[in-house]
C-alpha cells in the first residue's frame, strides 16, 4: 500500500516551503496540485515546480472554492489518490497556505480516514504569517486573543483587539468601514511573498485593487 | 551597516523550518537564541543548532516569559544587536513558532524600528498548525472564525466553533472544565513535533502530564 502525504507549501514565495515539506515533493511518485479555477494555473504547484524531479507524475485537478460541486470535485480527487495509493503510489498533495486553515484538503481527507489509508501531513506558512512578517507587524502580542475571521463574517468581532481578515474579496468596503467604525488601524496584503504583492492602507486604494488573493492584518 | 534578521524556526522540528530562514542561519555572522530560563536551554537554538556554520557566533539571551523584567531583558537584547549591526554584522535572532504570534521578538523589535535599522523578518510555522497536522485535525472550515486565546482568557469564547487555546500551563483544568461544560471536542498536544510530544485527550491524562510547552485545539 502507499501513502497520502499532503503539505503546505506556504504562501506562494518559492523559499517559504519547509524542508519537510521539500523532502516529500522530492520523493513523491505522483504530486497532485488543486486549481481554484477549471483549466486554471495552480499557485501551490507553481510555488514548488523547480523542487519536482523530472521522472514525477504531477496531476492538476480543480477544486472550485466555496462552489455547491465542491464536494463532489473533493470526491473525485480522492478517487484518483485512492487508486494511485492501492497502487503503492507515494502521493503529495499540495496546498497552499497550511493543509488545516481552510484548505481544499480536509474535504479530500475526510474520504481517505474513513478508508484507513495511511496519510501523513505536513503544516505550511500561513498567508497571515507571511503577511506579518512583510509587514513587519505583530498579529498578536501578551494576553490578548488573535481572531482569524472570514470577511462576510466580520461583524462577529466584539472585543478583540487583534484580528486577520481572510477571505476579502467582494468583501472589501464592508470590512473597511466596520474597521474604521470600530477604531482599528489596518494594513491590506495582496499575493503575501509572490509576485505583485501589493501593501495598501489606504481604503480608495483597496477598493480599486481588488485582488482575489488578499487579506487584512488590524488591532486597536 | 549590518542588519537584523528576525526568524522564526517553527515548533521545534528541524525538518520545519523553511529555506529561506536556512539560508539566513547559514549566512549569519552571529546568531542570537533566546531562552525562557536564565542559563537555560534555548529550543530554538536546540532545533537549528545542525545548519549553523562552525565559524558563526552564538549568543543566548534571556528572555523571561511575561515576568516584570521582561522589558529590561528586551532592552539588553536590543543594545547587543544594536552593537553589531553597527559594526556591519548581519545577525539573526531566533524565535520559536512565528516571530508574529506571542513572540519576544516583538518587544526587541520596537526598539529597532525606532533607530531605523534594517530589518527582515522570516515567518515560520506555529505550534497550532505543527499540532492540527500531527493529529490530522482541521484548525478551522467552511466560513468559520478561528479563534487564538490564552487559557486564563477562555471564559472569552462566546460562540465560536473552532479555537486553540495557547499558554496552557497551569490553567489546564480550568480550560477543560469549561471546553467540556461548552461542548467542545478537544485534543492537547505537547511539545508538537519534538521529543517528547504527547498527544492526549483524556481529562485526567492531561492534569497529569501538565506539560509547559502545550496546546489544545477544540472544536464543537
């Protein structure tokens, strides 16, 4: 039998892959690289294409975000790795950011578990992580809590004074004005480590930027 | 003029940390650890300790975890790094996990940014994301919040369904007298993805153990 192995690769800057997480790419039969859109670029495979030896199989396979197919592309997925592992294939399975932070991957996961396939995970530099440190600012400092919100879900903060804005896109002007409304002080990071990063403060700004890719760092 | 690197190493698994924070231990003039305990040992160095070249300086500093003199300490640090950037050294400090999350790093850092030297900081990955891989749990899905909060500030989750509680030691019964009242699933990992990790999830267990370096990570 083979084994699933799935890794974060990180943000998206090539050097911020973890030596673990190298290793498996390094050794893997077969790399499997989810695309948000169908016949679209996969980040997370173009973050480690120079890492992947010339005899490896990589497979692109698209995971629409958020979409009602969802769970049914999380399904075929699983198919493909359970044939591959059945066949002594040692499978990676790239994913951007950290497997564990809203990733395609635990939908794909849930199907290998109940099969009892071995599986192993390697944890990934987090958008936010990165954020910060282009930044150079903290995301959360003593005894306060950091909480990590989805941007529609951001009139659920109350009292926090240190939060991460994930998931912005369409969301951008709502976030902002409740931020301004509630006294934080917030910086926008687009593409954290990849090429066309863009560090905005300003809200016109923003608003005219856009990017798919992007989050926000706030305290006050 | 020298330069200051900030790196963070991860959880304490030489296999977790990035190239990029590689790169810079290799080539580092000196390098600075920090240490919770005065002439104690610095697991951040512990987990690097292999890639640094033999011609490169070591220093440990104490950095006592949220006692008094902890700005003082800071400042001591600071004045040393200030020294050598000024000599044209380029020197790396340490930090366990993410420079950005709950770090010392943060405090010597201010004193840096209001000389105006030059920084970089490498994020890495933190002891949440290590311990949600080792035991294959997701941190947060779907349009969830995920919420980071010390264990003396528990009674603070309202209804949040995925959270890490950090800063576990000696508030152990409490956090889980109040997870279990609230429904939650919990697993406390220690020391994720060094020696002597533990994973547990009985009540009784974890009182025993006690571990300083721990976490839980809890849904419901």
């Amino acid at each position: 039998m083979g084994k699933l192995i799935g890794i974060g690769v990180g943000p998206g800057d090539k050097e911020l892959i973890t030596l673990k997480a190298l290793k498996a790419i390094e050794n893997a039969d077969v790399i499997i690289a989810p695309t948000a859109m169908e016949n679209g670029v996969s980040i997370a495979l173009e973050t480690v294409k120079e890492y992947i030896k010339p005899n490896t199989e990589v497979m692109i396979k698209h995971f629409p975000m958020g979409k009602d197919d969802r769970e049914e592309k999380a399904y075929e997925a699983y198919k493909t790795v359970e044939e591959l592992v059945e066949t002594k294939k040692t499978v990676v399975f790239l994913t951007i950011g950290d497997p564990y932070v809203y990733s395609t991957y635990i939908h794909m996961l849930t199907h290998m578990e109940k099969k009892g396939f071995d599986v192993e995970t390697i944890p990934g530099i987090t958008s936010f992580c990165a954020a910060a440190s282009i930044i150079d600012r903290p995301l959360v400092i003593g005894n306060e809590p950091l909480l990590i919100i989805p941007a529609n879900r951001v009139k659920d903060i109350r009292d926090e004074k240190y939060v991460v804005i994930m998931k912005l896109y369409k969301e951008e002007e709502n976030v902002i004005s409740f931020l301004e409304e509630k006294g934080f002080d917030y910086v926008y990071v687009s593409r954290a480590g990849r090429e066309g990063q863009r560090v905005l403060k300003n809200k016109d700004e923003i608003l005219k930027l856009r990017d798919y890719m992007s989050l926000i760092i706030a305290s006050r």
